[in-house]
C-alpha cells in the first residue's frame, strides 16, 4: 500500500466534476507573492460586513511564521511558526482574532482553508467562520468575535496580497491552488468543496459566483499567473512561468519531507525539491510518499556553486521509521544491512556500495527508477542508465532485498531517500509535480503525470496519488 508520513487528509484522488490541474510555488527566500492593488476603490458599508476567502495549500516549511493571505497590516490568514492557524481583521481600531489549538504541520497534505465573514449575524459566532476541510475549527485558543454589523476596516483598505504580509514580509513558503475571494457573501464549505461518498475526503468543487471585486485563481496559465476569474492580480512579485506546478489537491505528488530527517540541519526549499545541510556532518531526509510495491521514476538534478565540491547521496530508505536509517556516519547505507541503499556522489565520484561507477557532472540530471514488484534499484544520468542497466526489462538492476529484508514478506515501505555533506546541497529532488529549474523537455509518465527531463521507462510512474490509487503503491 501507499505510504504517506502520518496518516490523516492528503490531498484527493477526485472522483468529483472538479480537477485542478495546476498549483502556483511560492517560495519565501525569493519574496514571491501576488497582489491586487486599489481594492479601496470597491469598498462599500456591506462589502466590508459580508466576504469570504477559501484556498487550497500545502505547507513546504516549518518553524516560521508564513502568511497566505493578507489585507493589510491588521488583517491577515497566516500559519504561525508552532503551526496554529490564525485569522485576525481590525474592525473600528479592534483587533479580532480567531488562532487554532490545531497544528498544522503534514508536509504532505493538502488543506483547504476557509474564512466565512458576515458580521450581520445576530449569533456572534457564526459572524466570523473558520473552516478546515470543510470541518468548522471550534476548538480555538483565542476567539474574539466582531459586534454586530461592524465592518472590517483591512479587506477594502488598499490591497490584497496572496502569499505576503503586507505586501514586504512574512512570505510563503510551499503551493496554493483553487484561491477564492468572494465579494458580498458569507459562503458555506458546500460551496467550494464535498466529501468524497466512497472514502470520506475533503475534495475541492469550482466556485463561481461573487461580484467584483471577487476572484478566483487556478493557475492555468503560465504565462500570467495572476489571471483569474473575476479581478487579476496587478502585481506579481518573482513569479514566473517556472512556478507553475502540477502538485495539486486532486493529484499530490511526493516532495521532500521537513517531518523525516535525521535532525533540523537538513532544510527545504522551492516547493521541498532543494535541500540543504547547514550543519558539520552529514544528514539525511525522506520523501512524503512511500511504496511496498509497482514500479517509480524521479529526477534530481545534482548541481554546485562555481568553486565548490558538492557531496550527496541519492537512494531510498525504509519506511518503518519516522527517521532517515542511516549508519554511524548518518550516510545513506553505503553497503546492505543499513536499512538504504544509494548512488553515493563525493566530488564527482561515486560508490554504491558494490563497486565505483562513472560520476556525473555538476549540473547533470539523475534518473532513479525503483521497481517494487521485484526489489530492484536502478540509477541513471542524463538519458543513459549506469551499468548497462535496463529498468524497462529488468537488466542488470541493484538487488535491494538484502537491505531491506522486511520486504521478502511484504511488510515494509520504501521511500525515496537523501543524504547531504556538511554544507552542500541537492539543487532538485523532482517527483514530477515542480522541479526548481527549467527543464529542456517535459516528458511525462504514460498516465501523463509528473513533468520529468527524460521520459520514464515504461512501465514506470511518478510518485504521485493518480498513480498510486491506480497501481496501489
């Protein structure tokens, strides 16, 4: 079966009339976000007692404090660094705070958040409405309410960001998709989403509907990322056509998992597809998706900066552990009986524990195709497979059944796995829904998921939840 770290909502495989095909990347060391300017200019008395703001997001980092949406300085929907979510709006100089006990902290799920404002209401909690995966949030460390028909001073201020504070702080970091504002209404989870009749889940409806200066951004074109239906955003902040992703909450796709690592010098960024050590030795991360059985394909694109040495190693890891296995020396198991098994880069060389092959390049693609089916492990770079290897028939592939002796009876999981040197980096860890650099073709899967520089083998797919609810992964 599929593994994914902690078991709880992760996104959908949608059998609803609603696919998104496509997310927007934000990253927080780039300053990266969307605005809407003048929004003053549609402030009436009701528009600021009645609107909405629903958006899908998926969480990259944690540890800081990362806002998705902001009206102005008093008014904000943000993520706080222990992972409360918290939703504040200044009406008539007060401050109004709705903060979660909840934590949200699963770098492989999709959320769907909601805040529902109507301030006519005479029950006062039913005038400022915070929903998760079309659940209400009762449980709430701090709640403070708006009086009756006050009207929220931020929403028609001056502007609207998505993904910043105030337009200059506290960026985000990870996807949206499926973002809504809405005008003049007081919307219901209903409206935006259902849950899935056969397994329960959350999954996401189109919304249409909302008077200006309403929107509704699904990230179709990339081009122009701040195209929506109803009023663009006039300013996008670094954002490019590369940000573009097709990670989404119909199709989640595998990143590197902050919640899997051997300690908290190892780090990710741009959409967890860049990871780094910080630290003086080395250490190791996960992947958010794990596989006991069918056949997978990922990338990674092993790069330095000009000048310096780059150490990394690329391979999988069992899934029976909440960490990275690793042996004394926090490596990926360079031999069998480690619990991993991988393709082990020091400068340029490599040693994957039964002899030493041809090293890549910086700037060199690796392919890495594991067949479950029948525990076989195969490296590659830049198109061709390393010892004469031939994933499609099954030549010449590592056996990884001595590292992983649990798997003979079926009941362990492998996840995609890497180790990093003291102060190096892997440029990209891409599963197919965003890589962190342009890639000269986009060869996908035979499904037509995960976008990739050379095409899978056949028979082989992204880690993706199209693919695993299909091949039961």
């Amino acid at each position: 079966m599929a593994f994914l770290e902690r078991n709880a909502n992760r996104g959908s495989v949608s059998t609803g009339p609603h696919e998104i095909d496509n997310s927007l990347k934000f990253e927080a060391d780039n300053s990266e976000y969307l605005k809407w300017t003048d929004i003053s200019t549609y402030a009436t008395s009701a528009r600021k007692k009645t609107f909405s703001f629903s958006v899908w997001f998926k969480i990259t980092e944690l540890g800081v404090q990362r806002t998705i949406w902001a009206t102005a300085a008093n008014g904000y929907l943000l993520l706080q660094a222990d992972g409360q979510l918290k939703w504040q709006q200044s009406y008539g100089g007060v401050v109004k705070t709705l903060n979660t006990n909840r934590l949200f902290r699963d770098t492989s799920a999709w959320y769907n958040v909601i805040i529902a404002v109507d301030t006519t209401q005479s029950t006062e909690a039913n005038r400022t409405r915070l929903y998760v995966n079309g659940v209400e949030e009762t449980s709430l460390t701090s709640t403070t309410y708006p009086s009756q028909n006050a009207e929220a001073e931020n929403v028609y201020e001056n502007h609207h960001s998505l993904g910043a504070y105030n337009s200059s702080s506290i960026f985000w970091s990870g996807y949206m998709a499926d973002v809504a504002f809405i005008s003049d209404a007081q919307i219901t989870p209903s409206d935006v989403g259902e849950f899935d009749s056969d397994t329960g889940i959350w999954i996401p409806k189109a919304y249409s509907g909302g008077s200006a200066p309403s929107y509704f951004l699904e990230f179709k074109d990339s081009s122009d990322l701040g195209t929506a239906t109803g009023l663009d955003a006039d300013t996008l902040n670094n954002i490019a056509a590369a940000d573009q992703s097709t990670d989404t909450p119909t199709n989640n796709f595998a990143v590197m998992n902050i919640n899997s690592r051997t300690n908290s010098d190892i780090t990710t960024i741009h959409g967890g597809t860049k990871v780094s050590n910080s630290g003086s030795s080395i250490c190791s991360m996960n992947a958010t998706i794990g596989v006991s059985k069918g056949k997978w394909y990922w990338e990674c694109r092993f790069a330095n900066d000009p000048g310096n040495t780059n150490t990394v190693f690329v391979g999988v890891a069992a899934g029976n552990d909440p960490y990275v296995p690793h042996n004394s020396n926090n490596y990926l198991g360079q031999q069998s009986g480690y619990g991993s098994i991988g393709w082990y880069f020091v400068n340029g060389g490599i040693y994957n524990g039964t002899g030493t092959w041809s090293g890549p390049g910086y700037g060199n693609i690796i392919m890495v195709a594991l067949d479950m089916d029948n525990l076989k492990l195969y490296f590659g770079k830049e198109g061709s497979w390393e010892n004469s290897s031939n994933p499609a028939n099954g030549t010449s592939g590592i056996d990884i059944a001595t590292s992983f002796t649990s798997l003979l009876n079926g009941t362990d999981t492998i996840l995609p796995s890497i180790a990093i040197g003291a102060g190096d980096y892997m440029d990209s860890m891409n599963f197919g829904g965003y890589a962190n650099y342009t890639q000269s073709s986009a060869a996908n899967d035979a499904n037509g998921y995960g976008t990739f520089e050379y095409a899978p083998p056949s028979g082989y797919y992204a880690l993706c939840t199209k693919n695993l609810s299909e091949f039961g992964g």
